[in-house]
C-alpha cells in the first residue's frame, strides 16, 4: 500500500489526497509535524533527504518527493494527465507556473500569517510577496476567462496543482473577490465527484 507523509494543514499535501480521493485509491496516512523539526529526524531524512513533506512512500519502498512529481505519478494513465504531447506540457506549463509564480508568493503568506508568531521578521516579506501572489492571480484569472479549466477543457493534475493553495489564499491575505473566473473555476473543481476538503483527515 503506499504510505503518504504529510502535514493536514500543507497545501502541497493536498494535492496528493486530494488526487487520491479522485482516483479512489487506499493509501496509508502519516502525519509529520513540520513544525516540531520532525521531518529534520535522522528517519524521515532517510526517505526524503531534503527534509519536506509530502513524500510518498510506493509499495516496494521507494519514495518519491515534491508535490508535483508526486502528482504526475499517480496521474499518469488516468484523465487527468492528457495523453497527447501538447496537451501534457500545457499540464507541465501550468504545474512550472505554480511552483515558481504561484507557491511563493500565494502559499508563503499563508503560511506566515497562520503558524509564525505576529513579531516574526518574516512578517517583512508579506507586502512583496502579496504583490506577487496578486499578479499571479492575474495570469490564471486572464486564462480563465475563456476556459473551464487550465488545460484541454477538462479538470486535469494542472487545476489540482493550483487549487490546492489558492482556494485558501484568502488566509494568506489575498483576497479572491477581484478574480471572478478564478472564483468560478474553485467552485468547478470543489464540484467535482470524490472531491475532499483540505483540512478532512484520511
């Protein structure tokens, strides 16, 4: 069975359940404080050495990290990975756009805002990154105005991949009302059969 190590509250995690729940496949769950250090501890860093969650565990052992990558394994040969060339780099396109555009800038200042105290320095950072995490916004609200979904017409790893964090970007400070296509598309994806809340434990 594969083994899912992760934070309930990580966005990047949620991606991974949320794809599971959608493909319907079991899975064991590990909760990994990432606040405590736990994922520093000489045993988690034998499976991912780079010391982030999510890692998943695969049945013979293996452990694959990233959100993304672990996105694109499970989605492989199902519908939500395009079988055709153009169609999977679109999926690459927008998963590269999430993890350098996006993530930095919507998902940081969530994270700052919920789990470091109010006098942390890094309070400091959240104008710049709230200016970047608007603009990011702009892209995927200007792409969505003439399409239900990131790639092909259809609800791919893509849309998962970009969910994950900005249906909450809100608790991070950027606020959705200016984004009607964005708005429109989460509430797409939240429609979706088998789809799971972030914070609902497997």
């Amino acid at each position: 069975m594969l083994t899912l190590y992760d934070y309930l509250d990580s966005g990047n995690g949620y991606k991974i359940r949320l794809l599971l729940a959608l493909l319907n496949r079991p899975y064991r769950w590990v909760e990994v404080d990432i606040l405590s250090g736990a994922t520093r501890q000489p045993a988690f860093l034998a499976k991912n050495p780079n010391g982030r969650i999510p890692t998943l565990q695969l049945e013979d052992g293996t452990c694959l990290a990233e959100s993304d990558a672990i996105l694109w394994y499970l989605g492989e040969g199902t519908r939500f990975v395009p079988p055709d060339p153009l169609g999977r780099a679109q999926v690459l396109q927008w998963m590269f756009f999430e993890q350098y555009s996006h993530e930095p800038y919507v998902a940081t200042p969530r994270f700052i805002k919920r789990h470091l105290s109010s006098d942390s320095p890094r309070r400091a950072e959240l104008p710049r990154r709230l200016e970047q995490g608007r603009a990011a916004l702009a892209v995927m609200e200007a792409h969505l105005a003439t399409r239900p979904f990131f790639v092909t017409e259809r609800y791919t790893i893509a849309d998962i991949a970009l969910y994950a964090y900005t249906h909450v970007a809100d608790e991070g400070g950027l606020a959705l009302a200016p984004y009607s296509h964005v708005r429109s598309w989460l509430a797409r994806v939240a429609a979706e059969p088998a789809h799971v809340p972030l914070t609902r434990r497997p």
